[in-house]
C-alpha cells in the first residue's frame, strides 16, 4: 500500500477524518444544525472548516492512518465473519 496514488490517501484520509470528526462532534454538530440562525447554505461552510482540520497531517501521517483504518476495519470484518460462522 506503500505505493498508493497519494491523491487517493489524500480523499481517503480526508474522508476517514470526517467520519471521525463528525462522531466525535455529534453533538455538537447537532446543536449548531438546530439553532435558530443556522441556514442550509452555512452546510457547505461547515464542511469546509471541518475539512481544513486534515492539513494538520503530514502525506506520511495520512498514510499511516488510511492504512491503519484498512487493517482495523479488516479485522473487524473478519472477525464478524468469524463468529457468523461458528
């Protein structure tokens, strides 16, 4: 994996980084959405600000991540499967 397009670890980490972001910040995110001043045109805006939180990772650290995700959702899979068939 060491050789992946670093365009596509790019939108994988990105993609992996929001899925995180946005469980940990459920809440949060949940109170903003329901205010009373918060327009569906502020949504784009939102995304982009949270977006902006991958460019503290350096292309190595990205990579690791995106690769430490396959393996653990891996895992999880095979273990699931494991246990479906026993």
């Amino acid at each position: 994996m060491a050789g992946k397009d670093p365009k596509t670890t790019a939108a994988d980490f990105t993609s992996y980084y929001l899925q995180q972001s946005t469980k940990e910040f459920a809440e949060d995110l949940d109170k903003i959405r329901s205010a009373d001043d918060f327009k569906a045109d502020a949504l784009p805006m939102l995304i982009k600000s949270l977006q902006q939180g991958t460019s503290m990772f350096s292309a190595a650290d990205q990579q690791r991540i995106v690769v430490d995700a396959r393996q653990a959702s891996a895992a999880t899979k095979s273990a699931g499967s494991e246990k479906e068939s026993t």
